[in-house]
C-alpha cells in the first residue's frame, strides 16, 4: 500500500516509525505505518489505503497529550499535517496541523484577541479542538464558529454546539472515526497589550512545564465540584475551588503523589498532577504510576480521577 501512496502530493508514509519519536513523553513502541496527509486529498487517499490493509487506525497530532504502548500500535497512525492560518476580519480560518501556538502568536500580530491564554499550550490545532484544551479560565469552545471534518466517507463542517464541548470533552472523543482537518474561530479586534500578557502567562507556564520536559501537562482532567460526592464537596476549601472545579492535584497532594518515581517515571515534587519521564521510561511504568495514583486516590476519598491524557495501543 505504502508504494501507491508515494506518488500522491503532499503525502509522507514512513514504515516501522518508532512512536516514542512523536510523543512528547519519548514513550512508546513502533506502528506498522505512520502516514502524514498534508491536504484533504491525500488524506481521503491515505484513509483508502489504510482501510484496503484492514490495519487498525489511529489519529495523533502533535503527541503533547498521548501515552503510547511499549508494544506500540499494530496498525497505521495517521497526521493531518496541514497548517495553513488565514485571516478573515476577526475569524481566522486555520488547518488541524497548525501548531496552536503559531496561532496564538498570528492572532496576537493581528491584534485580534482570544487565544493569548493559550499560549504556551503545546501540540496542534486538531488535537487542541478534540480535546477543547485552554487555560487560564477559557477554553477553545469559546472561539469555534465551526469544524470541518472528515469522517471517512467525506468533509462535513458542523457548529460549536454540534462539537458538544465541555470540560475537555468534544464529539471528536466519542467519534474516534472523525479527522479533523480545520476550524474558523471567532476572534475580536483588541488594543490591549497582548503580547505582554501572553509573555507573562509564557514565562509561568515554562516555570511548571520547562520545554525540554517529557511529559504530557496534567495527567488527571480535574474534578467538578458539582460531580463530588457530598461530604467531599463539603471538605474542599473555598480558595481551592477554581471556575466550579477542584484542581485533581488537590486530593493527589494528599494522597502522597508528590516526588512519588518508579524508574524514571516521577511525579513533580512541586505538581502532583504532573508526571514526567526523566529518560528511558517506559509505557508500563507511567501506567503503572497512573493506576497507582487513582487507587490512592479512590481509596481515601472515593473519587475516580479521570485521564486527561489518551492512549495508544
Ligand atoms: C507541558 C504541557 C502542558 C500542557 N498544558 C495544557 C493546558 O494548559 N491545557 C490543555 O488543555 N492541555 C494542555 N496540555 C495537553 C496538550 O498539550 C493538549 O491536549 C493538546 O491540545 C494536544 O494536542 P496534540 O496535537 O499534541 O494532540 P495529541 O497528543 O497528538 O493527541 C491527543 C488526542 O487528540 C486526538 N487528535 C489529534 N489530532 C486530531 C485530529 N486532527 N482529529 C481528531 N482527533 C485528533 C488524538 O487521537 C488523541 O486522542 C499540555 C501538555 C504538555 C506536554
């Protein structure tokens, strides 16, 4: 299969890939195939040729959110890799392989306001929308207008409401089968001065997460206070509580996370929510750290942490 899609533009197939190479944890075991489609066509054509093999298929972006298998993925990991950012006035049109904070600086020379508290938020536009990833209070959903996608027969374009987001949730986790390939947000002209208050929310970001970091951010969704049972709720101090959640390194802190390690899997002894490879990790560890902190966790309070993280393979 991979031969025919050697002649189709803007398509890269690349045999055996080590996935631990486009992750950023380093972690993870080889796919079959890793096929980069760079536009619509040559993405309808790689999914052709993948659906042809009967090999299992997965989807990854920039691999800031993934925890891969040490066995890897026996099947064909496919990328949207177009990253094309046009602007329209106050809506920018932009391609799931845009890195998001390429979009975050464009829009900011723009002048045009509502990704700055994205800054700093690694990996690309497809899988910032699948996981309506934010910080600082806001979330991408705030900013779509509409999604295109394509879900294996054809593109189809929905609405903000038909993407159902909430708390880093989208249809796009439910539909496994859906590729997204771009999105127009919203934006709105600004005279504030952007770029300090990107640089600033920049400077505190690479204090917790240094760039060279191996890690995927925060390991656990946190928890809405909302979904805790009753005398949980009621234990949980007012100063703690953040836009009616509670932050998971909360009840991680007191279970003993911090400074936990196996290996060279650590949780930050200054972040309980944040596990990080110091180097050669592997994928059985960091699952085994995960699994570990979700026992504690349960057995004190009676709370199920969820995984903000996805997995592959
Ligand atoms: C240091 C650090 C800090 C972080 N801080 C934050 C933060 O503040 N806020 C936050 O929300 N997240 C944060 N994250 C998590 C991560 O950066 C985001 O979830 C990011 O949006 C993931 O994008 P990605 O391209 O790397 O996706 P990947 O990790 O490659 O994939 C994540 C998921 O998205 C799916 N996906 C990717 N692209 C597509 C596509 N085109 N169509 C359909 N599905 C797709 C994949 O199947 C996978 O399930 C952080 C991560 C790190 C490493």
């Amino acid at each position: 299969m991979l031969f025919r899609l050697l002649a189709i533009p803007n398509l890269h197939a690349y045999v055996n890939p080590t996935l631990a190479r486009y992750t950023r944890f380093e972690i993870g075991g080889p796919a079959r195939a890793l096929l980069d489609a760079g536009d619509e066509n040559a993405l309808e054509q790689a999914w052709g040729a993948i659906e042809e093999t009967g090999w299992p298929r997965a989807v990854i972006g920039g691999g800031t959110n993934l925890v891969v298998s040490d066995t890897g993925f026996p099947g064909a990991v496919l990328r949207y890799t177009g990253r094309s950012i046009e602007f329209d006035g106050e809506v920018v049109h932009v391609a799931a392989g845009a890195v998001l904070q390429d979009l975050v600086d464009a829009a900011i020379a723009q002048g045009l306001k509502g990704l700055e508290t994205m800054t700093g938020i690694p990996g690309w536009v497809g899988g910032a929308i699948y996981g309506n990833a934010g910080a600082y209070g806001h979330s991408l959903h705030e900013l779509v207008e509409s999604v295109r996608f394509f879900d294996g027969r054809g593109f189809q374009e929905i609405s903000n409401g038909q993407c159902e987001f909430r708390y880093r949730e989208s249809v796009f986790k439910r539909r496994k089968d859906w590729i997204v390939v771009s999105a127009a947000l919203r934006l709105k002209k600004s005279t504030e001065d952007l770029r300090s208050a990107a640089a600033s929310i920049l400077k505190i970001r690479n204090a917790k997460y240094p760039p060279e970091m191996r890690c995927a951010g925060s390991i656990f969704k946190n928890l809405l206070l909302a979904d805790l049972p009753q005398p949980v709720r009621a234990s949980v101090p007012e100063n703690v509580i953040r836009e009616g959640k509670v932050p998971s390194a909360y009840f991680l802190e007191q279970a003993g996370a911090k400074g936990m390690e196996d290996g060279a899997i650590r949780v930050a002894d200054y972040h309980a929510n944040l596990i990080y490879n110091t180097g050669g990790a592997s994928a059985h560890q960091l699952r085994m750290m995960i699994c570990e902190l979700k026992r504690r966790v349960h057995d004190q309070f009676g709370i199920e942490l969820e995984e903000e993280v996805q997995y592959i393979g």
